[in-house]
C-alpha cells in the first residue's frame, strides 16, 4: 500500500509524478500504478528516477525460499505474474475509470526466490489504531507462517501500536513462538495492545536498526499505512533497508485499494444483531424508540 517518494529530474523536461489517474505517459508524465514498484523493491529502490516498471525478482532475488526445499513440488507464482486491473471490454466508463490498476496488480503468493537470507530476518508485528476483529488471528498466522514455512525464529510483538516501536523500553516487545500465540485467535482484542498516535519515523528506525529489526509487519488502517509509507519514505531517504509490509484491518472497510478488510465483516455482523434487537423492542411497543449508535 505504501507509495514512492517523489523524485524529479532536472530541466529541460523533467518528469512529473501526478495523482491524476487518467494521465498516462503521452504526456511525458509517470503515474503512481501498481506496475511502477521499483521503488519498493531493496534491489532497485535507490535507483535514480521514479521506479518505473517491476523489478526483475528472478535476477535480484539471490536466495532461494525454504518453502522450495521443503516442498520440492511445489507450485510457485512468477515473480512478474499479474491479475488483470481492468477487465471490462468496451467499457462504458473508460474516460472516468481510475488508471491506478490499469498495469494490472502482482498476484500474491509464494515464489521461489526471496530477496532475504532466511537467517538474517528479524521480524516485528504491530497492531495500530483501535482495536478490531481478528487482530490475534493476524498474529498469529503471520507468526506461524513466518516460523514454520520461513524458518524465520526471531520475531517480536511490538506493544501499543506505534508508540511500542518508537519507544520499547516503555513498551517492552514480545517475544512470539507458535507457542506463545496457539490459542490467541480464541480471544478477543489484541495480545499486543492496539495504540494510536506514537509515530516518529526518525526514532522507529533507530530502534529497527539497534535491534536489528528488517522486516516489519504494519497491522492497521488507513492511517497506519498512511504513516508506515512516511516510513518507508524515511528509510528511503536513509537508505536503511527494511521491509515494510502493510496488512489492512478496518471495521469500516476504507483503505483504498483493498476489496475488503479484516475486521468488516465480523464488524457488520455484530452490528446488525443490535440493530436488529433494537428495531424488535422499539416495534413491540407503543410508541418505542430504539437507540443505537455504532462507530
């Protein structure tokens, strides 16, 4: 989710990044798409110029992924594999529809070369803004996943939100094993104490790297991601490599770009229940008012 900084050449004819979905290169103009990634690939991100196009992975990817050792059949995605952004033929709204897609969005999923050494990884999660549903189901299967499939054994909660990464010694990190996290997704809330506010790019990635987090796993809204590219734009600027990963969670479903998010669903379904509840009561009565007030 996170977005490249902004990088212009000199005159004569420098290219201009636009937040103008319809303008296309025609124009000598480089839009932010989802096929502009150059900037959020370590191999290619202190490149000069505005990152367009993918990075070639199968080149720039050294090591290969402990998945391909423990499943030797396993099917992997191309690097460059991608799912079609616009799909509509002789589309009644091509003039107004949002260009932001249109290269199409790399498929998620397994492929047979990461870019880290599986033994160099030091992960950290962190859940941000308000609480929602199924934040420890998060955890948790980003713990396993990373400790079982990756092999990655060092990985850490990092408490209340954002201010846990600007300040650990107040907020002291967890320290997650399958273990510590097997029943978690049974309980409501989250283990690592969701937070607001406590964002301070400079001292997170100070912290980062005296601990020797590089990979960091940002669980929140819009917000959240708004912040963890201010992140990335600071570790840019700062050439820290550190891998930067967004997981989308929100009762309201507002990140942009995402379909649906964690949490929604749970969010509406308990919702209705109560608005339900209320409209009975309210209509079993003469002249019944029912109250209800949701976020």
């Amino acid at each position: 989710k996170t977005r490249s900084a902004r990088r212009c050449s000199p005159p004569p004819a420098p290219p201009v990044r636009t937040r103008d979905p319809g303008a296309m290169a025609e124009s000598g103009q480089v839009v932010e798409t989802s096929g502009h990634l150059r900037k959020h690939h370590l191999a290619t991100w202190q490149e000069p110029g505005d990152g367009e196009g993918l990075p070639d992975e199968d080149k720039v990817n050294k090591f290969v992924s402990p998945l391909a050792s423990e499943w030797p059949n396993m099917k992997f995605k191309n690097a460059d594999e991608r799912v079609l952004g616009h799909i509509i033929v002789n589309d009644s709204n091509a003039a107004v529809r949002r260009s932001a897609l249109k290269p199409g969005c790399v498929r998620a999923n397994a492929c047979q070369k990461v870019w880290w050494d599986i033994k160099q990884v030091k992960a950290a999660i962190v859940t941000c803004g308000g609480l929602c549903p199924g934040l420890n189901s998060i955890i948790r299967g980003v713990t396993n996943c990373l400790w079982h499939h990756y092999g990655v054994k060092e990985i850490f909660g990092m408490q209340a939100g954002y201010n846990g990464l600007s300040n650990p010694e107040d907020h002291p990190p967890i320290r997650l094993t399958p273990e510590v996290v097997s029943d978690i997704h049974m309980k409501g809330g989250s283990i690592l104490k969701a937070g607001r506010g406590g964002f301070d790019a400079e001292k997170i990635l100070d912290k980062l790297k005296e601990h020797g987090v590089n990979m960091i796993f940002l669980v929140g809204g819009d917000g959240t991601q708004f912040a963890g590219n201010l992140l990335y734009e600071a570790a840019l600027k700062r050439a820290q490599p550190v891998s930067i990963i967004g997981v989308p969670k929100s009762i309201d479903n507002d990140v942009v770009m995402f379909d649906k998010t964690f949490g929604f669903e749970s969010a509406v379904a308990e919702a209705s229940e109560v608005i339900r509840n209320g409209w009975v009561e309210a209509s079993s009565c003469d002249k019944g008012v029912g109250i209800v007030k949701l976020m």
